[in-house]
C-alpha cells in the first residue's frame, strides 16, 4: 500500500482558494480568460463580401510532386517532412493494405496527395498521408512483403529488392504529390489550430473513419499531447481499462490482443486521460463534450514544461489513490438492478471518480483511513442518484457537472463524517 507521504504533491502546485481544492498548472490558472466570442448578429452581403476580400478563413496552398525513391530520400532529411511516428497513432494498415498501395503503384491508378502543413519555410508536418508514408517507406526499405495482391499475385511474397527488374524501374518512375497548406492561411496559432483540424476533418483519410481523439492526436501534437499518450501507459490505468501491461515492444509492433482492442485502437484511453484534464475546468465547460476537449487541447499548446509537470503529479497521484482506494475497478459503478459492479469500466464514471478525487489529494491520508465507508458511501450514492447518472451518455453541461458535483459532495460527506443521506438524489 502506497503511503499518503508518496501521494503528496510536488512543490510549485498551483492551488485555488476558492472552493474544493484543485491542482492547476500555472497556465492553467489564465487558459480561459480570453474567449473567443460569437456575434449573433446577422451579417450585410457587402459585410460577407468584405469578410471574403480579406482573404479571412481561405486556405493558402501550393502543391509539390516527387519520384518515390527522391521522396524516401528526402524524408531522411532532418527536419524536412515530420512524420508521426506510427506507434503514436495506433495501427491501421495491416500489410495487406500497404501492398494494395504498392500495387496501385505499379499499375499507375492515381493515389490521392498528401496533405502537409508549413510549419516553418520548408519544413512540413504531415496532417493526412501518414499511412500512406509509412506504407511507402517501409516498402522501400525491405520491411513490407507484399501479400494479398489481387492483379499481381505473382509477386507475393517478396520485398522491393527481390522484384524483377522492369518491376522495380516501373516503381520507382511513380510519383507521390503533395499539398502544402501554407502558414499564410492564418493568423494566429489558436485560429492556425482550428484551422488545421477543419482541413484534418475534411480531407480523405484514406477511406478510415477516425476517431476524435485520433484526430487530435495528429493536429495537437506537442508536449500535452506527449504526455497524454506516456500517462495511458501507466499500469494502474491499463489495469483498469482491461489493457495489458505496457511494452516498449507494442510501440513498434503492438501485439495482437492490442490491435484488435477497439479501445486503444481508436485512442479511447488517450481521450479518458484528456477528459480528466479539462474537465477539471467543468465551468468553462461549452460546444459538448468533443468541442470542449477540442477546445482544451488548442489552448494546451501553450503549456510549458512546467505546466506538463504538475499536471503528470496531478493525474499520477489522482490514479494511485483512486486505485488504493477502488482497486483495479475503479471505473466499474455499481449496477443498482443485479446489485453488484458493473461488468464493464464506463467513462462517464471515470471522469467523475478522477475529477472528484483530484480536488482531494492533500486529504489523501484521511480518505485512505476513510476506504471502506467511501466504498460503501459511493455505492449508495449511485443506488440513489436517477438512473444513468452516472453512466448515461449526456454529456450536456448540468449532466457534466452534476455527476462531478455529486461525487465530491460524497467524498466531502465521508471525510466529514456526515450522515449518508437514503433518498433519492436528483
């Protein structure tokens, strides 16, 4: 059992005064104080047009196009094209549908382009194309054995080196095309960001639906982001979310039990991680639940060291409490019909469980010695709180903070000592 003393923060935590205490990094403390505002006003045509003539949100772009053997030797290039590494956007292409590429390319059918932004002059960050890229790059290196060619099927089984020669002289006459977005198309760095996820959302994706998260994931890339995906690999979490122990092996070739797991899959426990960071800001709470997560992670681009500092403390201290105190089904509410835990982890309930214990960590000593009755406290809580509470899918603002506010009242109660309270919570 961990200690209260390994569950005490690091100096430099930014506390409020008003309250239940909360943990804040200092950017934190001033991420929502300028808002951007709406006008309800309607807008004249000559206003529109004038809004047009200023060149406002029209995309500035210039289109490139390489031979594919100049394209692999120009991603070596330091700094020139920053690829995702392929780990940090879970897997999508299995080998089957690398080959398929290939073999577009060497029937000359037309690939879509890539899709890149400027982020400097000359210096490129892929937004759309990474599978692509990957695909392209691991081709040309010997990693991919074709398989599962259809118009082809003489030339499974063997990788680029061993392909016959005319083969190989057709290939590497393919060309790759790529738009860049220049940095032109905005202003600043919070319209940039908006910006580049509205492009992200609207391109072909090469026939993947992705997910919110993963989306984010390519556009908000930077140390908050960094950080979200390190905090997903920490054991108590997984442990809670069925996910087998982290690996420095599943960063380069996740196991199987990985990449069938439509959680991780779609960076659902990256996107768990980000809700318990912004909805610590629940007042601030606007657009529904993916546009405030949005929202969180434009601004988090501002976040300092220091800022990703105290919040790995924040997030690391809440989990090991929340799992001294629930265990490795912490997530899992009770189900109030067949009277015992329910069979699954729901998010809706992790983010009230992290929330409400985060406000609490310099009391982590006396909830421990309070561990059973909170146990028992927050079983009673959901027995007699409506249905779906906190398990339901409204995400509306009072649904929100309703299921926040509810269970730091309990903890409070418990801490406190007060009477449990046996009616119905509404």
């Amino acid at each position: 059992m961990i200690s209260p003393e390994q569950l005490a923060f690091p100096f430099g935590c930014k506390i409020t005064t008003e309250g239940p205490l909360n943990h804040f990094a200092p950017s934190e403390l001033t991420m929502w104080a300028k808002i951007p505002t709406e006008s309800d006003r309607k807008m004249t045509d000559d206003e529109i047009n004038a809004k047009y003539s200023k060149r406002e949100l029209r995309i500035v772009t210039e289109s490139n196009r390489e031979q594919l053997p100049n394209f692999v030797e120009a991603l070596k290039r330091q700094n020139w094209m920053e690829l995702r590494p392929f780990y940090q956007r879970r897997p999508r292409w299995d080998p089957i549908r690398q080959s398929k590429l290939i073999e577009s390319f060497i029937m000359n059918i037309p690939v879509p382009p890539l899709f890149v932004y400027e982020s400097d002059l000359a210096k490129y960050e892929v937004m759309d194309g990474q599978q692509r890229i990957t695909a392209i790059q691991d081709f040309y290196s010997n990693k991919l054995t074709l398989e599962g060619l259809e118009q082809w099927p003489e030339l499974n089984g063997r990788i680029y080196d061993k392909l016959p020669s005319e083969i190989r002289k057709g290939i590497d006459r393919r060309s790759i095309s790529y738009i860049v977005l220049l940095k032109e198309s905005a202003e600043t760095t919070e319209e940039e960001a908006l910006l580049r996820q509205q492009v992200f959302e609207r391109l072909n994706t090469g026939g993947v639906e992705l997910e919110n998260q993963e989306i984010r994931n390519c556009i908000y890339h930077g140390k908050f982001n960094k950080l979200l995906l390190d905090l997903t690999k920490n054991s108590k979490f997984r442990e809670a979310w069925g996910l087998p122990a982290y690996s420095e092996e599943e960063d380069k070739n996740p196991p199987e039990e990985l990449a069938k797991n439509r959680f991780f899959r779609q960076m659902q426990d990256a996107e768990v991680v980000l809700r318990f960071f912004a909805l610590r800001h629940a007042e601030n709470y606007r657009r529904g639940m993916a546009g405030f997560l949005d929202l969180y992670m434009v601004r988090s681009r501002r976040f300092t060291d220091e800022d990703v500092s105290v919040l790995e403390s924040v997030f690391r201290g809440t989990i090991d409490l929340a799992y001294e105190i629930y265990g490795r089904q912490m997530f899992h509410p009770w189900d109030k019909t067949k009277k015992t835990l329910a069979e699954r982890p729901y998010v809706a309930y992790a983010d009230a469980v992290l929330v409400g214990i985060s406000r609490h960590l310099e009391q982590a000593d006396l909830l421990l010695q309070k561990k059973t009755e909170i146990v028992e406290r927050t079983r009673n809580l959901i027995t007699n709180s409506l249905s779906g509470t906190f398990t339901g899918q409204k995400n509306t603002k009072k649904d929100v903070q309703d299921r926040i506010r509810l269970f730091d009242e309990m903890l409070q109660g418990a801490m406190k000592g007060d009477a449990q309270s046996d009616t119905e919570v509404v």
